[in-house]
C-alpha cells in the first residue's frame, strides 16, 4: 500500500500525525511537496521586463527557486521526523494542483489538510487547489482538520423548502 502524504507550510503537522494514525505499518509512505512556479515567474519575469538581459547571474527569480527548494527540503525534512518512521520524500514543481494529482497515480490513499477557511464547516474550508485534488484525485483521500474542526453550529443552514402547491 503506497500512502501520499501532501506537505504543505502551515498544515503539515496533521497531515503526518494522520498518516502515522491511519497508515497501515507496511505501508510505504511518501512525503510529497510541490512547489509552485508562480512566485519565480513572477521575479524572471519582472527581471527580463524592467532590467532587460545581459546579467543573468542577478536575476531575482533564481534566487527565489533556490529560497523555494531550501524551504521545500527543511519541510520534508521535518515531516520525516515527526513521522518517526521510514519514508520516501518527494519534491515536484509545477502547477501545485496537477502536480499533487498527477503524485498519486498508483497510491492507495492520499492525506491532505484543509487550507481554506477553517473558522466554519463546508465548502470553504478549501482553497482552489486543495478543492482540485479533492475533485480529481485518483484514489481515496483522507483530508483533516489542521486543528480542531470548528463546532456543528457552524454549519451553514439548509436551503429553503420550495412552497407546495395545492
């Protein structure tokens, strides 16, 4: 059984201790990051527009790849350790939502945190990529709470009954 477990800043922590709970103990777990391109583009693209080329070596955006690939190894890292078990650490880049789908192919659960609004319960309590994994992912998930779930009244309430006609 291969169990993906989504690293992401800030809801790492729950991910992990779900998958420590939950991962049968010959399961092969894999810590996966995936780092987006869009703050790098951004700073190549800025660059090459305002300072033109000709000195690539002070391109802004390199610098935020390697600041990206650092963080993305101290995050593994630390989620290695609160698993406390053996696992295969895996960074991606690209498009965090089409990485992450495209990382479970062949998994038999993925684990992943709510990253929306957490202060309610429903729909919201997905951001737009983590709602595109939830949609698309090709095996089973089990998605958590970062912290506790937020009480039962904050549940929307139920849409209106449409009149009966006599």
């Amino acid at each position: 059984m291969t169990v993906v477990v989504w690293i992401v800043e800030g809801t790492w922590p729950a991910c992990v201790d779900a998958a420590r709970r939950h991962a049968p103990e010959d399961a092969e777990v894999v810590l996966l990051h995936v780092t987006g391109h869009e703050v790098a583009d951004a700073a190549h693209g800025a660059f090459a527009g305002l300072l033109g080329r000709g000195h690539p070596e002070r391109d802004p955006g390199t610098r935020v790849e390697h600041l990206a690939a650092a963080s993305a190894e101290s995050l593994l890292q630390a989620a290695a350790e609160r698993l406390d078990r053996p696992c295969t650490r895996v960074e991606r880049s690209g498009r965090v939502e089409r990485e992450v789908v495209a990382a479970t192919e062949g998994a038999e659960l993925l684990v992943l945190a709510r990253d929306g609004d957490r202060a309610t319960l429903g729909p919201h309590s997905l951001g737009p990529a983590s709602r595109f994994v939830v949609d698309h992912a090709p095996c089973p998930l089990l998605l958590v709470w970062p912290e506790p779930a937020p009480d039962l009244t904050t549940m929307p309430p139920p849409p209106p009954h449409p009149p009966h006609h006599a």
